[in-house]
C-alpha cells in the first residue's frame, strides 16, 4: 500500500523528478539472475512435474530464496540471519517482502539442497560460454596448438566457526575445524572454473582423487601445475593420454641428457631433451623437455612434454607458466571478495550451498573480468577484480552505460592499471646457441617408479563432509 501511494505522489509532480540513471552493474547481474531463476523450475517440479507435493505451498519460494542468497554473497554478508532480515524488509529483485521467520529459511534451505543451484551454474556457465564464442574472447594467445590452456591446483578453506557442539570441544588448529580443499581446473583462455571438487581430507596430498578432475578434459589440452604435483608416473599418465603439460623442475630431481636443442654457456641458458630419472629404480617412461635460464642471479627450470620448440619456445613457457597464477587469483575471489572466508553455517549442507552461490557470482565476475579488459585492450589481470566487485553499486548518472563508463575511466579509478605481477625476461635465443636438428626417435623407455611416502599418516582422517565432485 505505501508503494502505491508512493508512485501516485511521485506521478503527480509533488516531489522533484529525478533524471534517469543507469542501472549498477550489481543491479544488471540481479536482473539476470532474476530471470533466469524465474525461468528455473522448482526443485520439487523437477523431481515429480506430475505429482503435486502435499500441505500448503511454501510462502518463500526457491527463487526467491536464491535471489536473496546470491544478493547477500555480493554484498559480502557474514551472517544468514542479515540475509533473512533483508527478505523480511526488502524486495528481492520483483519478488516483495515475505515475513517469515529466520528458522523457516533456514529449513527451506536445507530441505532445498544443492541441486537448483547446480542447475542453475550450469545455465549461466552455458551462458557465458555462447558469450566467448560469439565474442571471439580469449585472455591467452599462447599455445594456439592445444585445445583447452587450464590450470590445475587445489586451496585450503578457512575454518568453520564453532556453530556445533561438535566442533565447540576442538581445540584451536584442529584438522576437523577445516571443512576441506577445493580443488579445480580453470581455463586460462575465458578465465572460468571447468572443473571444481571438494575434497573433505584437508590432510591428503593434492594427487589424491585427481584423475577425476580430468574426466571431461578434451585431448590435447595443456595443463599447468605447481611442484605440489610433480611426480613420474603423474606426468607420464598425462602424456599416455594425449594431454601436453608444463611444469617447473622440482629440486633435487635427476635427469639425462638425450638431445640439446639450443645453449650458452654465459647465461646459464639450456634447452634440451632429457629423460627424467638418472638411476634404473626410478625413471620415466617419455623424454620430456628441460629449458633453464638465469634472471637477475635466479635459475628458472621448467619442464614440458612439448618437444618441439617451434610450438613452445622457451619463451613462450616462461610466459605461459607464469599465468598459473591466474587460478591462485580465482582462489582468491572466492575466499576473500565473494565470503567463503566466513560461513555462513558449520552443517556440510550450508558450506556446500554458500560453496554454489560463490561459483556461480565467480563466473560471472570472471566473465565481467574479461568484458572490461577486451573492451579496454587490457590484459585481463590489469582489471582489478577487488575494485571491479567494490564498484558493483555504483550508479552512473546519464544515458552512459556503466560498463562503458567503467572501461573509459577506469586508469582514472585505478580498476585498470599495470599489474604487479612478475615478468620474467627470458634470453633471447642467438644463431650461435641453435645445434643442429636433434634426433627426436626413441623417445620413450620401460618405466619404473620408487616408492616413496615422505610423510606417513598415522591413523585415517574421518571429515563431518564427504568428498564430491560439483563439476
């Protein structure tokens, strides 16, 4: 009734008009997500579109409940409760306000589940992905022979609060505090999660459960990994199943010699073909390749099963090794600029949805990334990703887009500038350092891997979650 009345004054001239101002873009992602959830079946239609579910309809539907959900994550909310309270008080997106009470939502959530949710990331993600495509959008312009460019890592998430009585008895820094890792493959070219898992044991090594991360990975992707993965018999599974990979050189790890492509003795630069494994109880079954350099007194040795150096210069590694740390950034926005440092709950059904609104804002937050960058003519980790979400609710007066107004005064804000990452100034490659055409035959040997388990568990890690892969 007070809307009402409202619009009747305002339409009467007794207050001052206002001149049209441009949606924020956080307005513009609600509006989005507003309406591909309205075109979101609820979960109970999804399970039994014939049968109607007994009792009276629930006052707060799912969509909505989602809406506010999502609108809470991009307002960094810490609590559940503010969230109920902003439904109690405000409209979500067209929805109106529904006086319900705080343990009501929190039952219709959990009785929910995830699976709208996952629904509802795959909708956006197939979004995004006919966006790229018509676009022509593309954050990486090395490796133009593999298919997929993606990284590969894993992240510890933050401690759950003491919410249970469970978890109220732990002591501080107890493993079972921590509700797990997440561990993924981002694609390095639309900046987006292709592969996500939660994994409940905080204390099993990052190699463990991996062979499901690449499941759906099309052959001939190139896959970049820290020293956490470094290991034989890893790397030579990624080359048995036509997968090209690069990696640094871990300490301490032998190798021989097969073939040199190109070195000079003054700038320590080598790049050659080498087997991996210098003694018969532990070698590698494929040749790989070994490129080293010096930069200001700091060796640089990656490794690659890229042979040819037409395809993957040493340059082009160095470059291309370096956008690893473009999914530890992607880490980052979840944990720290989309709230999956506080949770919201200690029950694994909470984590696992406040885990599900965090991707789905993180892919659309990536894909606004790249917007402004390809606009812009930006690299995209030019575009601060903290600024660009710390500017979400910001409003342009005029008939100027945000999005356009942010691309034009974006140096001026400080949301586009030269990024702090390190580059590395890789030699260049002179006539004389070039030897003649190797011979790249008989590349492959009988393997053998030692058995090593440098830290020896003494009793199995039971989590309160269970180990799932979301995508």
């Amino acid at each position: 009734m007070h809307d009402i009345a409202l619009r009747q004054v305002q339409a009467e001239g007794y207050l001052p008009q206002l001149q049209p101002r441009c949606p924020s873009l956080a307005q513009q992602l609600v509006h989005l997500l507003h309406q591909v959830l309205v075109l979101t079946p609820e979960s109970t239609d999804i399970q039994a579109p014939q049968s109607r579910p007994r009792g009276r309809p629930p006052l707060l539907s799912l969509q909505q409940l989602h809406l506010a959900l999502l609108m809470g994550v991009l307002r960094q909310t810490p609590h559940l409760s503010t969230i109920w309270r902003r439904l109690y008080l405000e409209e979500s997106g067209t929805f109106a306000p529904v006086q319900v009470t705080y343990e009501a939502v929190r039952k219709r959530l959990l009785s929910a589940g995830t699976s709208a949710l996952e629904h509802l990331f795959e909708t956006v993600s197939c979004g995004l992905a006919q966006w790229s495509h018509s676009q022509h959008a593309s954050a990486l312009s090395l490796a133009s022979f593999a298919s997929q460019v993606v990284a590969l890592d894993e992240s510890t998430f933050d401690r759950l609060r003491r919410l249970t009585a469970d978890l109220r008895s732990l002591p501080t820094g107890e493993p079972h505090l921590l509700p797990g890792k997440l561990a993924g493959l981002f694609d390095l070219r639309l900046q987006r999660w292709v592969r996500v898992q939660f994994r409940a044991d905080v204390l099993a090594s990052c190699n463990t459960g991996i062979l499901l991360l690449l499941e759906g990975l099309a052959p001939g992707s190139l896959i970049l990994a820290d020293l956490g993965y470094f290991s034989f018999p890893w790397f030579d599974y990624l080359t048995g199943q036509g997968y090209w990979w690069v990696s640094r050189l871990k300490e301490g790890v032998t190798y021989e010699i097969k073939e040199v492509l190109a070195y000079d003795d003054r700038s320590g630069l080598l790049d050659a073909i080498v087997w991996l494994g210098k003694y018969r109880a532990d070698r590698a079954a494929y040749a790989v390749r070994l490129v080293c350099f010096s930069f200001y007194g700091t060796q640089y040795r990656y490794l690659t099963n890229v042979l040819d150096a037409t395809h993957l210069s040493l340059r082009d590694i160095a470059q291309l090794y370096a956008r690893r740390w473009d999914i530890e950034l992607a880490f980052k926005l979840l944990k720290c600029e989309l709230g999956l440092h506080i949770w919201w709950g200690a029950r694994p059904e909470l984590v696992l949805i406040q885990l599900w609104l965090a991707l789905i804002l993180a892919q659309l937050l990536h894909a606004l990334q790249l917007q402004v960058a390809l606009q812009a003519d930006v690299e995209p980790f030019d575009v601060s990703l903290h600024l660009l979400v710390e500017l979400l609710d910001t409003s342009a007066a005029g008939p100027t887009p945000i999005l356009d107004r942010l691309v034009q005064e974006g140096r001026a804000l400080g949301l586009i500038r030269s990024s702090t990452r390190l580059q590395v100034v890789v030699p260049e490659i002179e006539p004389h350092m070039l030897c003649p055409p190797p011979d790249l035959t008989h590349l492959m040997r009988h393997a053998r891997y030692a058995q090593r388990n440098p830290h020896p568990r003494p009793a199995p890690f039971v989590s309160r979650f269970l180990t799932q892969l979301l995508l």
